[in-house]
C-alpha cells in the first residue's frame, strides 16, 4: 500500500511527524522550563535570604564579643574594628536585606533591635569614659598622694626604734595591698578585690590615730592629718568606682546583652519562616517535576506512535533500495546471472531498478568484451616481463662496469706508491748485502764506504715514508668515502670564527702559491652542526681550486661568502676567477675517482667527499657553475640546524654513489 504512494509524498510525510514532534518538543520544554524557573527561583529567593539572615546573625555576634573586650581591655584598634563592623551590620540591613522580597518586612523590626544595641555602646563606651576618669583622678590621684605623704613620715623619723615605726609599717602594708586589690577591682570586678580594698582602706584609717599619738615632731603630724584627709577622699572615690562600675554592668546587661538577644531571637525567627517557605518552595518544585515527568510520558506516547509511522515508511524506501544495492554489489562482484528484482514496481524506485537491468545487461556483454582483451592483455605482460629482464640485466651489467672502474681507480692510485716503496725497499736489501759482505771482507771497510752506505739507507728510509705516508693518505680518503661521515662533536659554532680558523690553517699553502683568499662572512651567522665538516668542505674546496684552477702558478683569487637564506638556512659561496671547466667535466666533477690530474697525483676524491658531507651529514644542497676561463663557483645551502641525512639506498639495500650533480652547462 505504501508502494502506491510516491516517494516524494513519503518523505514529505516524515518532514511532517518529525516537525510535529519538534514542535510538541519545543513547546513541552518551553513550559516546563517556565515553570521549573519559577519554582527554582523560590528556592534560591529563600536560600538568598537565608545566607542573609546567617550573616547578619554572624556579624551581630561578632560585634558583641568585641564590645565585651573593648569593654575589658579598651583599645583604638578593637574601636576601629567595632566602628567598621557597625558600618558592615547597617549595610546588609539597608543594602541586602532591605531590598530581598522575603525579608523586606521584617527588615523594620531588626533595624530598631540593632539600633538598641548599636545606641546602648554609645552609652556603655561614656559610662566606660567617666569610670576611667573617676578612677584615674578619685583613687589613683589620692594614691600618689599618700604615697609622697608615707615618705614624708618615713622621712621625719629619725630612727627605727621609734614608737611610730610599727604602726607606720603596719598602715603602710594595708596601702599597698589596697593599691593592688582596687587595681584587680578595676579591672576583673572580683567581689573579693572589692572587700580587700575597703578592709584595707580601714585599716589605713585606724592606724592614722595611733601614729598621730605616737609621733615625735610637728612634720610627722601634718603629714598623718594631711594622710588622713587623703585616705577619706581615696575611700570616696573608690566607692563612687564601685557605683559607676556596677552601673556599667548593669548597662551592659539590660542594653548590650539583651539587645544583642533579641536581635538574634529576630533572627532566629526568621530563619524559622526562611526554612518553613524553602520548605514549601522545595515541595512546589518536586510537584512541578513530576507533572513534567508525567508529560514527557504521554509525549513518549505519542513519539512513540509517531516513530512506528516513520518506521514504515522508511522501510517503504529502505527494503527497495537495499534490494537494488544487492544487485548493483552482485554485479560489482561479477555475479551477473542474479535478476534485479523490483523492476515491475510503478514508483522511483522502480524505474531504478529497471536502470540497474539494464546496466546488468550492459555488464554481460562488457564482460565478453574483457574475455577477449584479457587474452591480448596476457601477451601484452609477456612481452612486458621479456623487456623487464633485458632492462635489470643492463642495469646489473652497468653497476658491474661502475664496480670495475672503481676498483681500477683504487688499484691505480694504491699501486704507484706501494710500487715504488717495493722498489726502494729491494734496492735497499740489495745494497745493506753488499755492504754486509765488505764489513766481512779481509780488506776492512773504509770511511767512504761506511759514508755512501748512510747516505743510501737515508735516501731509502726517506722515499719509503713519502711513498708509504702517500698510500695512507690514499687508503684513507677511500675508507672516508664509505663510511658514515657523522663526527662525534657536534656543537653550535658561529661561522665567521670557524672560516678565519680554515683560512688560517690553509696560511702556508698560500705563501707557496700566487694565490689570493677573501673572505666575507658576517658575524652573526650560527651554526648547530659540526664545524669539523665544515672545516673538511672549505678544505677540499680550497686545494682542488690550487691544483686544478690555478695549476701551473696561475695567480688568482679565491672568495668566500655567505648570508643567511630566509630564517632556517645559510648559503655559502665558493668562487675562484680561475680555469673554469668543460661541460663534460661538471657532469662528472662529483663522481667518485674522476679526476684530470690522475697522472700527477689527482685521487678525484675531494670533490665527492664535499658532496658527501654537504648533502648528507649536513643537510643541505650543492650546486656548481662554471665556465671555460672565467672560473668556477660553488653554491652551498645547507641548514641552521645540521639535518645528518643518510645515504640513499635502492629496494635491494645496496648503497649508491650520487653521480648527479646541480651543474650549470
């Protein structure tokens, strides 16, 4: 039945489900997110204002425990502290709590509570002030004086055995002790201090009589009076601190304390309601949710129903299509004899399916076709493989004739040393035989002949050291062009230091020659890399120019350069103004054992060792261009950093001469 309906009204009809379902989506989620916000801003409202009402209690305690200390200890310090606290306590009431929705009408009642108590240190730090006065100017002042007045007395007594003496010490202890017990009072209120000081003040009283009695002079009698007037006043004074001490206490009780307590009653309250409103704030959102999850239920319903329909219609397209993909891979896989099915079908896909008969057809007779150039193919590769051979057995034939010439540069380089150090040396056996038989003879040895034996030997030993010392020389330069050239030191190295040391040591070759060498290198250039290679490049550089540009003592000049290329590269420049080479020769000049002075000495190594430690333990690149009688340069780019790349090998791992160079014809 779905069949019937085109392919285009069918997926028209699941845009359709799937935009209704987006639609109830958007809308359930729409609602649910407006009411779940109500219900979750409720809940943060009174978890708000919660947070405030703890601070405020925290702040409010704080402030009281720093008015009981000022109270005890008082200090500029604990004021600013009390002052700045009072500011932050006013300020959550007026800024925070008077502006949050839910304390907004009790915020009155906190506002008088704390004003109270706020107000009440006002008059607790004046009671504070006139206590300090009162104690510093009624009992401290009347203490100095009977203090000097008790020295007056001690003084006018001329001696200890006077009668007054132990009444005077007696009077004397009960002030000292009255002194520390009013201090203690003053500063702890102990009871007990109190009851010290007033005892002690008595005693000071009865022993002022009996010292008048007792005193010898006018000067102790004045005093005693004048001691006696002092130690009333002092007993005044100490009970006016008693009162206004007691007074404070009482303030403190009835203002600071009981403001204080039923600020944090308000509080409290408060907290009670906060919790009770959180608390049914908590209740609506839990409701909210299950009635969203209730209509998320009924919407899985309906996504449900809606799915199945879109189900059906997807495999309405689906099924045909994979039927049509199974012929289509049955035909990729060369199954052509399978029929496509779903070709009598009157929608899309069934005029898809006749167009994949066709293609199968197609395929039929395709194949035929390949049958027959399969055969043509085969006797194509035959021939193919026939060339293959010849072409690997030319190359085999090529790599032996290089291997052959190889071997004959060697063997004709080692031998005219090591022939001619044979010859010295069987010359030299000759000779020490013949000399050997004349030392035996009856006719003695003679002076000359002992002479021309020492001269002889000394001429051998020399041309055996040149000649072996030359074979060495050889036999190293080849060993150097098959191993690794990888040196062991490897360290940042500036570039204009490490040519002036080259040029240094090349000094005595240039006294020798009508030779000039510049150099023009910039300070600045560094090198991370291995300056020994460098040393052996400008090196071979420098004596293939002597022995080829300039032969013969041609004068010249030699110019060496360089300036940076980009950030990550150098390039050095070697040029002479000499002989210059033939195309023929630049092609070749790179090749190992190629050389145009093999007759005088030439090994035709220093070039390809150049080549060799630019291209692969630097990592750079080498060029030459020449021309017949104007010269020869070489341009060499190598890297800031050394890259130390290896030699190329072909698949069947045999190492390569490089035989190509980057010439200028």
């Amino acid at each position: 039945m779905l069949r019937a309906v085109p392919i285009r009204w069918r997926i028209l009809s699941i845009a359709a489900l799937n935009s209704a379902v987006v639609v109830v989506l958007v809308g359930l989620i729409w609602n649910g997110t407006q009411v779940l916000g109500s219900a979750w801003g409720d809940v943060r409202q009174v978890r708000e204002s919660d947070r405030i009402l703890a601070l405020l209690e925290s702040e409010t305690g704080r402030l009281h425990n720093l008015i009981h200390r000022y109270i005890n200890q008082p200090s500029p310090d604990l004021f600013a502290e009390i002052l700045l606290l009072r500011e932050a306590v006013l300020g959550t009431l007026t800024d925070r709590a008077a502006k949050d929705p839910m304390l907004s009408g009790s915020v009155e009642e906190l506002e008088r509570t704390t004003d109270r108590f706020l107000n009440g240190f006002g008059e607790l730090r004046s009671v504070q002030a006139t206590i300090a006065k009162t104690y510093e100017e009624q009992v401290q002042g009347p203490a100095r004086d009977m203090a000097g007045l008790y020295s007056i007395i001690e003084g006018a007594t001329g001696h200890r055995d006077a009668l007054i003496w132990p009444s005077l010490g007696k009077s004397r202890e009960a002030f000292t002790a009255m002194l520390v017990a009013a201090n203690s009072y003053y500063l702890s209120l102990s009871p007990g201090a109190a009851d010290d000081a007033r005892r002690n003040t008595e005693t000071i009283e009865k022993t002022i009589p009996v010292m008048i009695d007792l005193a010898d002079n006018d000067l102790q009698r004045m005093a005693l009076q004048r001691l006696g007037t002092r130690t009333m006043a002092l007993r005044e004074g100490f009970a006016k601190l008693s009162e206004q001490l007691t007074s404070r206490t009482e303030l403190l009780r009835n203002t600071i304390d009981a403001s204080q307590a039923e600020a944090i009653g308000a509080i409290d309250d408060l907290s009670t309601k906060m919790r009770q409103r959180e608390q049914k704030a908590q209740e609506t959102f839990d409701r909210t949710l299950a009635d969203i999850s209730r209509r998320v239920l009924s919407i899985a319903i309906f996504l449900g129903i809606i799915l199945t329909a879109g189900v059906l219609i997807a495999l309405s397209i689906r099924l045909p299509l994979q039927q049509i993909m199974t012929a289509m891979r049955a035909i990729t896989l060369g199954d052509l004899d399978r029929e496509v099915q779903g070709t009598k079908a009157r929608d899309e896909v069934g005029a898809m399916a006749r167009a994949v008969e066709v293609f199968r057809e197609n395929a039929i007779a395709k194949r035929e076709t390949e049958d027959e150039l399969r055969a043509s193919k085969e006797k194509a590769e035959s021939a193919l493989l026939e060339l293959n051979t010849a072409q690997q057995n030319l190359i085999d034939a090529e790599r032996l004739a290089a291997l052959g010439g190889l071997v004959a540069g060697v063997a004709h380089e080692v031998n005219n040393p090591i022939g001619i150090s044979l010859t010295v040396a069987s010359s030299f056996a000759r000779r020490t035989e013949i000399f050997e038989a004349q030392l035996k003879g009856d006719g003695g040895l003679r002076r000359s002949q002992l002479e021309e034996f020492v001269q002889s030997s000394r001429d051998a030993s020399q041309q055996l050291v040149a000649n072996l010392t030359r074979a060495g020389e050889l036999i190293q330069s080849f060993k150097q062009v098959a191993v690794d050239r990888s040196h062991a030191e490897r360290r940042q190295f500036s570039l204009s230091e490490a040519t002036d040391q080259i040029i240094a040591s090349l000094r005595p070759v240039l006294k020798r020659s009508p030779i000039t060498l510049q150099a023009d290198v910039p300070e600045g250039l560094l090198l991370d890399g291995y300056p020994g290679s460098y040393g052996q490049i400008l090196t071979n550089l420098f004596l293939n120019a002597a022995n080829h540009a300039f032969a013969d003592g041609r004068a010249g000049t030699i110019t060496i350069s360089a300036r940076p290329r980009g950030t990550d590269d150098i390039e050095i420049i070697f040029a002479d103004d000499g002989a210059g080479m033939t195309p023929d020769v630049q092609r070749q000049a790179f090749d190992p054992f190629f050389t145009t002075r093999r007759n005088e000495g030439g090994t035709g190594l220093g070039l390809h060792i150049v080549y060799n430690l630019v291209t692969q333990q630097l990592g750079g690149r080498m060029m030459l261009e020449s021309k017949l009688g104007q010269g020869t340069t070489f341009r060499i780019i190598m890297p800031r950093v050394a890259k130390g790349g290896a030699q190329s090998t072909e698949t069947d791992g045999t190492s390569q001469w490089p035989n190509r160079t980057m010439s200028s014809t």
